[in-house]
C-alpha cells in the first residue's frame, strides 16, 4: 500500500463515520425544522432561522480561529508533547474570552438589532435566548476541535451530529407537545446545548490524555506569536465567511420580511445536504494535509487532494441531480408556502455542485501556510457578496439574494483553484472526473423523463431509484481507477 493510499484510507475512516453520524445528523435535524414549520408557520420561523443565522455568525468568530488552529498545531507538535499542550491552552482561552464578549454584546444590543432587521419584540428574547446558546456551543466547539485534531473524530461525531440535534429535537417537541410559547420553545434549545457541553467535558476529561496547559518552557511569545500568527488571520477570513455565507439572510431580514426569511432558509437548508461529501472527507484532510506538506511530501498531498476532490464530486452530482429535478416534492415537506423558494434551491444546488467540484481547496491553503491568501479571498469576495446582495434583493428579491450568494461562492472557488496550482503547483484534475459527468448526464435524462410523466411522490421515489442505478451501472461501466480499487481492496479486507 502506498503512503497516499495510507493517508487516504484515514481520511475515508474519518469520512466514513462523518457520513453515518451526518445521515443521522440530517434526519434528527429535517424532523427538527418540518416539526416547527408546520407548527410555528413561516412567519416565526423565520424568526428562529434569522436568530440562528445570527448565532452561526456569531460562533463563527468567538473561537478565535482556534478550530482551525488546533488542526494544524496539535499534529504538527505532536513529538513536542508540551508545545503541543500549550498551543491547546492558548485555544481554550481564546475561545472563551471571545464567547463572552460575544454573549454580552448579542444580549445588550439585541433591541438594536430588532430595530433594523424583524423589528420584533418576540425577535429581540429570542436573539437573547440564543447569545445564552452561543457561550455553551463556543466552548463545545473547540472541544469537538480537539478531538478531530487528535484523529479520534468518532467522538465530535457522536456530540454534534448525535447528542446535539437529539437533544435539540427531544427539547422542542416536548415544548411543542405542552404548547408552550414560542419563546419557551427557543428556551428549550438552551437546556439541549447545556447538556451537550456537560457531555462533551466529560468525553473530553475521560477519553483524551491532553490537558490544556497555560504555562511551563512552552509559553513564551515566540509560540504565541506563532499561534496568533495563524489564528489571527483565520478570525478575519471567519469574519469575512460571514460576508460571504450568510450575509444574504441577514439582508433578506433587513429588507423582506421573516416569512421571506423562513422560505429562503429552508432552500439553504436542502442544498445545504449537498455539503455532506466535502464535509466529511474535511474531518481528517486538514490534519493528514499538515502532515503530508510539514514532510515535504508534496506528490501524495496532491494525490490525496486529487482523489479526495474526485470523489466529492462523484458523490454530490447525483444528489444535486435529484435535489433539482424533484425540488417542488421536497419544498412541500415544509408546507405548501414554502414551495415558492424552489428557484432558490436550484440556484443554490448548482453553488454547492461547484463548491464540492473543487474539493477541499481551501484547506490546502490553510494547511500549506497561506492563511493570509484565505483571508484576502474571503474579504475580497464576502464585500462583492454584500454589493450583489444589496443590488439583487432590491431588484429581485429572494431570488437576487440566491444570484449573488452563488455566483460569489462560485468565483471564489474557481480563484481558491488558480491559487493552490500558482502557489503550490497542486492540481486535482485528470480525465476519471468525466465518468461522473457522463453518468449525471444519463441519471439526470432518466429522472427527468420519470418526473414529467409521474409527477408526484411515486414519480420522485421511482425516478430516484432509476437514476440511482443508471448512475452507478455507467460509473462500472467506465470503469473505477487503481487508486479506488486499491483502498477498496483494503476497506473489503
């Protein structure tokens, strides 16, 4: 077995229980949301989704860049078990001063931001409600970090994609099921993130034998130079991911209205499921990725990069595929009401197909010392998105929010592209990426041709399981490459 192949093979252990914790993750969360969209209406969902959006954004900064810090530094010292300490240490603290500060900026200033996005006094205790939540998922987080860093990924898959949205769902539907107001309802994700933290500690403390530690020879200011060096840089590309990933909901709240929000919500959150392949070859590439380039292995990282972007993309196609032809179906699982966002989904399925087309591009640069280029890229583009956004809604609406989130996502991925290639001469393409295409174009025909002739539920699960095997007999048809036998091989065995 060649050392690419090794690498591999960890990654796909790590994909593997991604996938099965992600599938679970998935299923909890899409009861989770068609429960309080058919009980709450679009209107106060999208109060909850505009609250959540914040959040997300919100934790997408408090950690301080730690999350990714702790990727490249855990492994990367892992011969220096005390500089390896240290850097975990300096994460634990940044995280929770930056959760704090955070907490009480979101729960004083929450009227404000009412004011001029939902204007909503139900708005305003639920954004206050959900600072509370960003301090326990801030600090959760960088656990879950930890855990991947150390590539004992099973246990930040049983927290977040288990634990967490059970617990979610468990809280709501009790809320639901006493009737309790809609603020009580949001209280009840409180409770279910407190929980998930307090299990998270302990798998911490009983699982792991790294403690953070806050001084000794290692804390001196050339290793916290180091470590604010790259998570310094990171928090500013986070904050211009914010830009970039969700600035289009917050300004369809500024300037539609929440059932806007809701409707637009629930299409990011189908094409979202698109994610799951390139997140799930993520949990263990950035470690591996560090690895390999810290070694000068410069051939099997672009071999692994290659492979990994190869399969993303196989994986992806054809549920996007689907997604698209059959999204009037999925849409009305919500509620009639929020089939009007079926534009939407088409628009943000093709983002994600391009997304995962150039695989985990952006963890090359992270991984290869290039933070300073991902922080360009995000603030170059995040501004361009809040531009389109702002002309977009304004002339189209929902639909002009969708245009220019995804061109934007699209533009970036293709420079991310042109920069791993001029910057480290790292390449994923060859000519096995045309077997998916050509598989696509069949199952897509197939299912096409099932959804105008049987337009209805029936038709979705027959044109799906038709395109499913067109799909999979073309891709045997041409053939799989050595590398996919090999690890298959290894996988069987």
């Amino acid at each position: 077995m060649t050392s690419s192949s090794g690498s591999l093979l960890t990654i796909l252990r790590g994909a593997s229980l991604f996938v099965v914790g992600k599938l679970v993750y998935n299923v909890l969360e899409f009861l989770f949301n068609i429960l309080l969209t058919r009980t709450v209406g679009a209107s106060l969902y999208g109060i909850y989704a505009y609250a959540a959006t914040v959040l997300t954004a919100a934790l997408t900064l408090t950690n301080g860049g730690t999350d990714k810090s702790v990727l490249k530094y855990l492994p990367q010292y892992e011969n220096e078990p005390r500089r390896q300490r240290f850097m975990l240490g300096l994460a634990f603290v940044t995280s929770l001063f930056g959760g704090i500060v955070a907490t009480a900026a979101l729960i004083l200033f929450a009227p404000t931001i009412s004011t001029y996005t939902l204007d909503s006094e139900i708005f305003i205790d639920t954004l206050r409600i959900f600072a509370l939540i960003l301090l326990f998922d801030t600090i959760a987080k960088i656990i879950n970090s930890t855990f991947r860093a150390l590539e004992v990924v099973e246990y930040e898959i049983l927290i977040d994609r288990f634990i967490k949205p059970a617990l979610r769902l468990a809280a709501i539907g009790f809320a639901l099921y006493l009737s309790l107001s809609f603020i009580a309802v949001m209280a009840s994700l409180l409770v279910a993130s407190v929980i998930t933290l307090l299990i998270a500690i302990w798998l911490f403390l009983t699982q792991l034998n790294i403690r953070p530690n806050f001084g000794g020879s290692a804390a001196n200011s050339d290793n916290i130079k180091a470590y604010y060096n790259y998570s310094l840089p990171l928090v500013a590309k986070d904050g211009a991911s914010i830009l970039r990933s969700r600035v289009d909901i917050l300004m369809v709240g500024f300037f539609l209205s929440s059932t806007a929000v809701g409707v637009y919500n629930v299409a990011i959150l189908i094409a979202g499921l698109l994610v799951l392949p390139l997140s799930a070859f993520n949990q263990l590439f950035p470690p591996i990725a560090s690895r390999l380039y810290s070694n000068g292995r410069q051939s099997d990282l672009n071999e692994v990069f290659s492979t990994v972007t190869r399969w993303t993309f196989l994986i992806s196609l054809f549920l996007g595929l689907g997604a698209i032809v059959y999204r009037s179906q999925i849409l009305a699982l919500f509620g009639d009401e929020f089939v009007a966002g079926s534009t939407v989904l088409v628009l943000f399925v093709i983002g994600q197909l391009v997304n995962n087309a150039v695989g985990p591009s952006a963890y090359v640069l992270m991984m290869t010392e290039h933070q300073y280029i991902v922080l360009l890229n995000q603030w170059v583009f995040g501004i361009t998105n809040v531009a389109l956004n702002y002309l977009l809604i304004l002339e189209l609406g929902l639909i002009g929010a969708a245009v220019a989130t995804v061109g934007t996502l699209a533009a970036l991925n293709m420079t991310r592209l042109v920069e791993v290639w001029y910057l480290e001469r790292l390449f994923p393409y060859n000519f096995a990426f045309l077997k998916p295409v050509i598989a696509g174009l069949v199952a897509f025909a197939l299912m096409y041709a099932v959804e105008i002739t049987l337009s209805s539920w029936y038709g979705m699960i027959l044109g799906g399981l038709v395109g499913g095997v067109a799909y999979l007999g073309v891709l045997v048809a041409l053939g799989f490459e050595a590398s996919d036998r090999e690890i298959l091989d290894q996988v069987v065995s």
